[in-house]
C-alpha cells in the first residue's frame, strides 16, 4: 500500500513538473516574442548564438546547483570555485607545464575536491549548507587571488585551449558556425538530466531533498549520497571554470563571484524550488535561456542598466510568484 | 609569566610614551601631528614617540612617522604599482607604510571605512585614501581630520573639502584624450558606444563623462549610441561589446573605460571577425591589451601612472608631516599617456604599462 502511494505521488510529481514546465516554456517564448518584434537585430542567427554563449558559462553553473537544490541545499561557492577552478588552470597551462588534457583533468579534480570540502562539512560536520559553503566560497575567492598573485593569467592561445570554448566542431560538421561552449553545455545538461532522472543516484537526490530523515531511516547513506551531490556541483563549478578561462583566453581572478546567485535564480525561474524534492535539469536549462534572453534583449534595446537590474529582480519575483501560486492551487 | 611580564612591560611603556607624547604636543604644537603609537606593538618598545626615538635605540629609526594607505583591491597590477610607488618615497623619509584593501568578496565602502576606522585606532600620521565612493567616504575623511591625521586621497577623489591633497588622474582629462583620438581615428563622424564598470566610481564615471563632453562640444557629427556597464567583469564586457557590434550596424567605434572593460572588448571583436570594422580605444593595461595594440586589434589605449599615483601622494604626505609643507594645488594630475602600436615600446610608455 505504501508503493501504491509513493508510486502516486511521483506520478503526481511528473503531471506537476509538466506543467512548470510548460509555463517556463511559455515565459521564454513570451520574452522572445516581444524582443523580436522590439528589436530587428534580436532573433538574427549571431544574436542567438551570442545569447546561447553568454548563457553556456553560467548555466554549468547552474546545472550543478540543480543537483544541490533538489536535494535541499544550495552552493554559494559555486562562483568562486569557477574563478579558482580557472585560475589553477590557466597557471597549470602556462606556468606548470601541463598538457592541456592533463590540467583539464587536474581541474576537475580541484573543483570536485571543493566540492568534497562543502558535502563533508555539511554532512559529516552537521553545518547548513549556507554557512558551509559561505565559507569555502571566501575560502575558494582568497585561493584564487593568492594562485593568480592577483593578475589576470593570459594564456595567449597556448596549446589550442581558446578553440575548446571558441572554436566550432559544427561549422566542419554542418556548415553551422556555432561554438562548441554551446555544444558542451547542451552535453552536459543531458549528462546531468540522465543522471538526476534515470539514474539511482538521481532517485537518492529526490528522496534526501523530500525528506533526508525519513531517507536515513530507511537505510539510505544519506551522508555519502550528501556529499556526491556537492561533488557533482564542485565538477560543474570547474567545467564553468574551464569555459570561462576558454573563452576569455585568460583567467581572472575577479571573475565568478556572484555567479552563484544567477544559477540559483535561473534554476528557481526553472520551476525547482529553494526546499529540495522537486526539480529538473530541463527546466534549469529554461530558466538558464530565460535569464539570458531577457539580459540581452535589454541589451539589445539599449535600456539603461539599472533598469535592466530592476527588470531581471521584478521579473525573477513575478515568474517564482506564479509558479508558487499554481503550484499551491494544484495540492 | 613570560607573558604576563612583557604584558606589563608593554604597558608600562605605553604610559611612558603617552605621557611623553602629551608634554610633547603641548611643547611642538605648531610642528606636526604627533604620533603616539606605533602600528606594530608587539613584543618589542615599540611605542615610541618620533622624539623619543633619539634616546631609545637607534633600531627603532625608521618607524618615525607612519603613513597607513587604503586602496580598493589587488586584484591588479595597479595596485601593486601604487604599493611600489608609495614605498619608494616612504623609504626616502624612513616611513613605515601599511597598503590595506578589502578583500576580492568585499569591494564596497563599508568594508573599506571599518579597515581605515581600525588603523585610526593606530594613530597614524597620514592617511592616504582611494575610495569607492566619494560621498561616502566624506564623513570618515572629516572624522580622521578632527583626530589631527592629515588625509591624502589618491586615484579616485572624494567629496571632503577636508582633505590636504589629491594625487591622482585626471580622468576627465584622460577620457576627453580618448574622444580626440576616436574622433580623429573614425573621420570626426558616425556613430560609436561606451562601456564602463559602473555609474558610481568618480574614476570611471570622470572617463566616461570626459569622453561624452568632448564629443558634445567638440564633434557634432558623432553620435554615441549606448553606454553600458560590467561591474569589473571582462565576460560581461565581452557580452556588452558583442551585442553593440551587432546591434548597431553602423558602429565606427568603442572606447572601453577600464582594464576588465577593454579585455572583454578586445575578445569581442576578434570572435565576431570583426577586427578592422571598428576603431577600439581601451584604457590601462595588462598583457592583452598590450598584445592587442601590438597586433593592431586596438588602437590604442589610455594608460594612468599607478606608481606616480602612489609615489607623489606618500611624498606629499611625508614632506605635510615632517616639515609642514602643504600642497600648492588640492587636485594634482598624475598623468596619463595615449599609447598606440607606434610607442608602446619607448621606455618612457613601458615605465606606465604592466602585464
């Protein structure tokens, strides 16, 4: 009977998610519609890529924070691990003698160690998320100053790095001039869908963000699975990193911060409440393109920029708004 | 007990030297702003009064007057320059110089008011300020004042009428520099756009509005269609600059307002093929925008002297402290120098430039 139930409910939880779906959908097509008609040079092939590209840094970012929110936390290092991530990286290529593979790597393993650093202090420590990874977010923006010596580190097109970001496989492909930034990030947010949605680790996020008591209860290491998950968002920190240090072909220390708090919002105007239990890389990857379109559509109709930070913050409360009151009416 | 012994032999010092210090102003009143406390009490005497320097030991010499100086960062170069700079005339006068900022995850005025707050409690003998703010900072400014330390600001202004002197770009200057050059560049006409870090700094507000004013009273025929702002970042400048080259077909030029602004402007022009199409004029430097002057993606750019900044202001507060000597203007240029592909390389540019 207990099946019956929980099998219910995640039916009920899928219609559910159909719908935010469906309204981030909505939204985003709302805000490309009106752009297209206020501006001419909106819906043009190099905006479009210029709007995917912009989006494709902080979206890594907020893939991983998807991971971190369903399972009800949040990582507020993410920023600053991608500034760190990338700082060691470009040292690694030009001061280090690394291969660029090799640094890749090494990079990945650095943020998935900040990463182990956030999901031990939270779970085996028992402090909350925000404190945690406030620290190892001050932790993470000091290392990246004292590994820079406070420069920006031009990597000058060594070793290919800039075309990993820049180039395009497409063009030679399809003809289609569109970077691979784009590309890797589209890669990644299915990776990251199949992971949350197919596989067991995935199902664990979902039961430890509904309830983490009732999961421990149960038999769940919910300790381990705890710590994956701010892993996983300290890997993706570090592919942000990579692609920023790519596509700038320079690391900058004073890049990242505050990047955490556009993945968060573009996950939550994704349909995934701060709260955990719920939530989808889709609709991530919708908010992610909502918060792109809409900063550049201003962009592109010259409003002055702190109406454009007006706009994003009243827009950001009106699309979580909504979603909330539907949401509320349907239970 | 050790502990406790040095305790109270510090203390004991510290007495000793107020006391000294009280029946020494009284005396030496017109001279200078004395200066109790050293910033360091450690383990050693270390409070020691300039006067009673003399008779303690002569190690203690060069900690005679005390300049704490207070910039926004060290996130770049610039900052590290002005370090130099100040160092290099604090040596002159045997000054002991502390260099605070507040930290990357910190770049605000409050952060930097509770640091200059905390060294007031150090009694230094001069401070020398570049503020984020410049109304902000005002009333701090006016606070150190009334404490009898006399204020330097450097690089950015302030708003205070208290202070004794300012060493500085003249950013209006500077930006009005980069509008003849554009204007000259793109043929005195068409169209061309801006982007800055933010709308609050004097530094970049002066560049940009220096720019806009030139172009206003100087070149009826061109037009400037939009300036936006990247909060330091290069990635948002990259963003900004990629939707002006194709938002505005007809763009004949950008001038960039900063390091991070130029940066991003440069990879913007390269990724949208566009090198050539459009005139960029940057300000500061650091290697890519070097090696983009180089190669003839950017025009050139405007460079300030962060060592002058630094150096003129520790001279001017060492010579107001030791011999009263006070600047002849309030606001003095540290200069600044358009750098092209033509000469970049002449020492007297590369002294101003850094990597």
């Amino acid at each position: 009977m207990e099946s019956k139930k929980t099998h219910s409910s995640i039916q009920a939880n899928s219609k559910k998610e159909l719908m935010r779906k469906l309204f981030a959908v909505l939204t985003l097509a709302a805000m490309i519609a009106f752009f297209s008609l206020a501006s001419k040079n909106f819906l043009t092939f190099k905006n479009v890529v210029t709007i995917l590209q912009s989006c494709s840094i902080t979206g890594l970012l907020a893939l991983g924070m998807t991971f971190t929110i369903v399972a009800g936390g949040y990582d507020l290092s993410m920023g600053t691990v991608l500034s760190a991530t990338g700082v060691i990286l470009a040292n690694a290529i030009v001061n280090w003698g690394f291969s660029v593979p090799v640094a890749i790597l090494f990079t990945i393993v650095v943020g998935a160690a900040f990463g182990l650093a956030n999901g031990l202090l939270i779970s085996k420590m028992k402090l909350q998320p925000f404190i945690a990874t406030l620290g190892i977010m001050m932790v993470a923006k000091g290392l990246a100053v004292i590994i820079s010596k406070a420069t920006v580190i031009y990597i000058d097109g060594y070793g290919g790095f800039s075309q990993l970001a820049g180039g395009s496989v497409l063009e030679s492909l399809i003809g289609l001039k569109i970077p691979n930034s784009i590309l890797i990030f589209l890669v990644f947010a299915v990776i990251g869908s199949l992971i949350l949605k197919k596989s067991i680790f995935g199902r664990y996020i979902f039961a430890i963000g509904s309830n983490e008591e009732a999961s421990r209860m149960s038999g769940l290491n919910t300790d381990n699975w705890m710590t994956l998950v701010y892993v996983t968002a300290g890997i993706f920190s570090a592919l942000g990193g990579i692609m920023m240090t790519s596509r700038l072909d320079s690391a900058q220390p004073a890049i990242g911060s505050g990047y955490e708090m556009d993945a968060i919002a573009a996950v939550v105007l994704g349909g995934t409440p701060l709260g955990g239990g719920e939530g989808s890389i889709w609709g991530t990857v919708l908010g992610v393109l909502v918060m792109g379109v809409l900063l550049n559509g201003l962009r592109m109709l010259s409003v002055k920029q702190e109406w454009q930070t007006i706009i994003t913050g009243v827009i950001i409360i009106l699309a979580v708004y909504v979603d909330q009151r539907r949401r509320t009416k349907k239970d | 007990m050790k502990a406790s012994r040095k305790l109270s032999t510090l203390a004991l010092l510290l007495t000793a030297a107020m006391l000294f210090t009280l029946v020494f102003t009284a005396c030496t009143k017109a001279n200078t702003p004395a200066e109790p406390t050293e910033p360091k009490a450690d383990t050693t005497a270390a409070d020691t009064t300039p006067e009673q320097t003399d008779e303690t030991s002569d190690t203690e010499s060069t900690d005679s007057i005390y300049i704490a100086a207070f910039s926004k960062g060290f996130q770049h170069k610039f900052y590290v320059s002005e370090q130099e700079g100040m160092q290099a005339a604090c040596d002159e006068y045997g000054a002991t110089l502390t260099f605070e900022a507040p930290d990357a995850s910190n770049q605000n005025i409050n952060a930097q008011i509770e640091l200059i707050e905390a060294a007031l409690g150090r009694n230094p003998s001069a401070l020398l300020i570049a503020s984020f703010d410049a109304t902000a900072i005002a009333p701090t400014i006016e606070q150190a004042t009334e404490q009898g330390v006399a204020v330097f600001t450097f690089d950015n202004t302030s708003n205070s009428d208290k202070i004794v002197g300012h060493y500085g770009t003249d950013c209006k200057a500077a930006g009005a520099l980069a509008a003849e050059k554009m204007a000259e560049a793109i043929g005195y006409e068409g169209e061309v756009a801006i982007v800055s870090i933010d709308q609050v700094s004097n530094g970049p507000v002066d560049r940009r509005d220096g720019f806009v004013e030139y172009m206003e009273a100087n070149c009826p025929n061109i037009k400037i269609v939009d300036i936006q702002y990247n909060a330091d970042d290069a990635l948002k400048s990259l963003d900004i600059c990629t939707s002006y080259l194709l938002n505005y077909e007809n763009l004949k030029g950008i001038y960039a307002c900063s390091q991070s602004c130029s940066e991003g402007m440069i990879q913007a022009i390269e990724e949208q093929d566009r090198v050539g199409d459009v005139v960029l004029i940057g300000f500061d430097s650091g290697a890519i925008m070097q090696n983009a002057v180089r190669n003839g993606t950017m025009l050139g750019a405007i460079t300030q002297d962060p060592y002058m900044m630094g150096y003129l202001s520790a001279k001017a507060a060492c010579e107001y402290v030791l011999n009263g000597v006070v600047p002849e203007e309030v606001i003095n240029d540290s200069g600044s120098v358009f750098y092209t592909k033509d000469n970049i390389d002449t020492p007297e540019v590369q002294k101003m430039l850094y990597e």
